[in-house]
C-alpha cells in the first residue's frame, strides 16, 4: 500500500503532498491523524508556514 501522506524537502522548504489521487485525494480520518503529526514536525521556531492545496494531474483513459 502505497503511502498516502508524503513529505518532500527541499533545503527549509516542506512540501506535505496528499498521495491519494484514485479518491481525488479526499482525506481519511487517518490521514488527518498524520496530517496533525506531520505538520507540527516540519516546523521550527526560526520557520514559516503557509499551506497549498492543489492536485497533480493525472490522466485516464477513456
């Protein structure tokens, strides 16, 4: 089972991607669990934050 909470960094850059896009990434009530252990963990007192959501394109086939 693939991992649907992925983290991506990039130098002080976090990236939090939602990796679920068979649903369209609609989030679980696990995924929200990660979420609120995933987000206080890329943080620091010396960082910022701002939150992003989009979805990465995939295509089907008709």
């Amino acid at each position: 089972m693939a991992e649907t909470i992925l983290i991506e960094r990039d130098g002080a850059i976090a990236t939090v991607v939602l990796n679920r896009p068979e649903k369209l990434n609609a989030l679980t009530k696990s995924m929200w669990q990660r979420l609120g252990e995933v987000f206080p963990a890329t943080t620091s007192a010396s960082s910022r934050a701002s939150a992003r959501t989009s979805t990465r394109h995939v295509p089907t086939a008709r």
